[in-house]
C-alpha cells in the first residue's frame, strides 16, 4: 500500500461562504496539501486561472492540481467555469479536475454539469470522509478524457476501459487513444473532428509519491488530523455566527441615526446571506432559516421607515435567541415557538406598514 504524500500539490477552493471555505482550508491542510488557494467567487477564481495560462505548460499543470468549486455562485456559476477550464483556449489545463459543490444537486443539474466535464460533486457540508474519497478517486482512479465535436471532459463511463469498450461505446471506428504525458497532449490539443480518448500517464499519482499498482491511501495521522479541524470548525462556528449578529446590531444602530439607510440595508444583506448559508451546514437550520427570511427583505432594499428598521431587529432577537441558547437541529418546541414568534412578529409589523 502507497501512502499518499500531498506536499508538492496545489488545490484551490472557491465557496462564497466564508466559514465553509475556510473549514475545507483548513481540512485540506491537515489532510497534507502543501497550498490552498481560496476564492469566494468563481469570477476571482477564473482570472487566477487566467494568468496561468501565461506560465509555461509545464508550470501550468504543476501550479494547480485540482479544484473545488462553488456550484451555485454568482453571476458565474460552477458549471460556466468547468465548461471554460475544459473548451476555452486561454485554459491553463484543460485535464485540471474539477469538483464542485452544492447543498443539493437535481438530476437535471448534475447531466448538465457532467455535460460540460466535472470530474466529481461534493454536497455541503462537506465531511471528512467525503472529500478524502474524492482526492483519493482523482489520483488513484483518473479518468480518461474524450474528445470530439461535442464534447471534451472526463469519460462519463467511468476510469477502467480498455480500447476495445471505447470503439464499441463510441460506435464509431475511427478513435484516436492519446497516451502521451498531459504536457505534450496540451501543446497539440485538437482541433479536428476526430473522436480522441486521452490516456496519459498518471500524473497526479506520481507527484503524491504513488508509483506502483496499489491505491495510495492517507495516513491515520492524517485523518485524525481533519477529523479534529472538523470538530473544531463545528464548535467554533456559533462564537463566528455571533459576531455577525453583533455586526448586525452595529449596522442597525447605524442606520438608525442616518435618513438614508439603503447602504445599512445592503450590508445587513450581505451579513444575513452569509447566515443563511452557513447556519444548516453546521447543523443549525433555524440560523439558516431567520437569515435567509432577513435576506429576502433586504433583497431589494427596504424603506426608510422606523417600520424597517423593526423588521431587521426582529430578526436580530431571534438570531441572538438561537445562538446564546445553542439551539441547534429544529430546536424541538422551543424552536417550533421561536419561528411561530418571528413570524407573527413579520406579520404585525408588515401590516401595521400597509395601514400606514
């Protein structure tokens, strides 16, 4: 058995949640990735990838070894950048694997996302075990790449084909099976219509030390090491969500001593977002819930009235409720009763705002 080795590797994580981007860090860390690179936008991520591609192709692959991303953030979403990193000419490494995360993936999503070359998906939160399967799959079982007219990704089929399964898979005679090194195969990659199997060395299996036949696997030490971030990062996650209530409680107190809020507003938005995203990944939905409903009412702004400024303390008081009384899970009866209250509190005010 090879023990893995992750030193000399790259990764680079892209999440637009703060928190979880920084717990995959920090898992990856401890798992042994020499650096991680981290972005809270696909955007500032692809023009990372972008100056890449000026470096030499050899510098290109060994800068990078493999990303996750963000599948649902915006305006670039996960599957616009593995479609760039795999069609588009100023790609550094269009063999780069990409793995991208969601809450939640629909069927229709993921045929869309495979359509355009994901390697693999991880659903939020991400575990331990989860994310050492996927680096485990992507260096000791790569899959070949298909080219054609249609298509350039991973092959959907899986990783263990011969040439024989490509002809008959592909129902076509006429298949190319590329074995060269992944440098070579991007100094000359296609542009003609044949159909193209590459099969290149592996790559990333060497560079984790790796060499012979069997899987290389992590270490106990290095498991006990990210099972430890883990249980870190969940105990802590309660001690960051307050300091976004107090940021909150700041920003209200600011905005209420000024006539024109619409600047408050936009940051309670972006405070009440990163909530809403946050709380059920570290097992607290009613965090996730009070968040995401403050985001919805200062999606597009609120007036400048005392009534709006009532309708984000509301919600404030309830966050606080839910953090210095650590309920996690659905809170039980006390939960059921905080919701009810909030929601009742929603009502009285946004009435009393349409009387007036």
């Amino acid at each position: 058995m090879a023990v893995i080795n992750l030193r000399a590797f790259t990764a680079l994580v892209v999440d637009q949640d703060d928190a979880h981007r920084w717990m995959i860090h920090n898992l990856l860390k401890a798992l042994g990735v020499g650096e991680v690179l981290t972005s809270s936008s696909n955007e500032d991520a692809l023009g990372l990838l972008k100056r890449l591609s000026r470096k030499s192709v050899t510098e290109r692959i060994d800068t990078v070894d493999f990303l996750i991303g963000d599948l649902k953030e915006e305006p670039l979403d996960g599957i616009s950048m593995v479609r760039w990193i795999r069609m588009h000419g100023d790609s550094p490494n269009r063999f780069l694997p990409a793995i991208l995360m969601a809450t939640a993936f629909e069927p229709e999503v993921l045929a869309e996302a495979r359509g355009y070359g994901a390697t693999h998906f991880l659903l939020k939160p991400v575990t331990v075990e989860t994310l050492m399967d996927r680096i485990l799959t992507i260096i000791n079982r790569p899959r070949p790449f298909v080219y054609n007219r249609a298509y350039f990704g991973p092959d959907r089929r899986g990783s263990q084909k011969d040439v024989s399964d490509d002809r008959r898979e592909t129902d076509v005679s006429d298949v190319h099976v590329v074995r060269s090194p992944l440098s070579t195969a991007l100094e000359r990659f296609p542009s003609d219509n044949l159909i193209r199997i590459f099969r290149p060395p592996n790559h990333l299996k060497r560079k984790a030390g790796g060499g012979d036949e069997s899987d290389a696997l992590f270490t106990e030490g290095a498991v006990f090491k990210a099972e430890k971030e883990m249980e870190k990062a969940k105990s802590e996650y309660t001690t960051s969500a307050m300091d976004y209530v107090e940021s909150l409680q700041r920003i209200l107190g600011e905005a209420a001593a000024v006539s024109d809020k619409a600047e408050h507003f936009q940051r309670i938005h972006a405070l009440a977002r990163q909530l809403g995203m946050q709380g059920e990944i570290f097992g607290y939905p009613l965090i996730s819930m009070v968040g995401n409903s403050l985001m919805r009412f200062t999606a597009s702004g609120l007036p400048n009235t005392s009534a709006s400024l009532e309708l984000v303390k509301v919600h404030i008081d309830s966050l606080t409720v839910i953090l210095r009384n650590d309920i996690s899970g659905d809170g039980g009866d006390t939960g059921r009763e905080l919701v009810s209250q909030l929601q009742a509190a929603i009502k009285k005010i946004t009435l009393a705002k349409a009387a007036g």
